[in-house]
C-alpha cells in the first residue's frame, strides 16, 4: 500500500499490515463506507474491510481469521 493508504483505526491498520505480512493482497477502493479489502490471490477470496466499523478489535478479529485461513497457500 502507498502513503494515504492507511486505515484510519490502527487496530485494523496494524491487522492489514499483518495480512501483507502474510502475503495476501490489500486494496484501497475508496468506497464511502468500505475501505477496501483483503484478497486471497491463491483461490481468489476476499474479505470486505470497513472504514468506520462499530468495533475496531472486532474487524481487526476478522481480518486476523481471514490471514489464518489462507495464509502459506501461495
Ligand atoms: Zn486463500
């Protein structure tokens, strides 16, 4: 991701890093209540990461399992 891409909660910025870590996919689309998402290349999943979600650590959870599952199938 490039400058001005970052989540403005940063447990869910911190989440997103960690998604990169693991290799997946992260893309900014700039859509009025969705931030982006978190994309498996491998198997062409993804996950909707929200701009203003009611509970940060919960979307952060989300993102996390998203990692767990398809983390190392590249
Ligand atoms: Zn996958």
């Amino acid at each position: 991701m490039g400058i001005g891409d970052r989540h403005q909660k940063k447990d869910v910025e911190a989440a997103l890093k960690r998604a990169e870590a693991a290799g997946l996919k992260v893309t900014h689309d700039k859509n009025r209540h969705r931030w982006g998402w978190v994309i498996c290349c491998p198997c062409n999943q993804s996950q909707a990461v929200y701009s203003t979600p009611r509970n940060t650590g919960d979307e952060a959870s989300k993102i996390d399992l998203f990692i767990k599952n398809h983390r190392g199938h590249a």
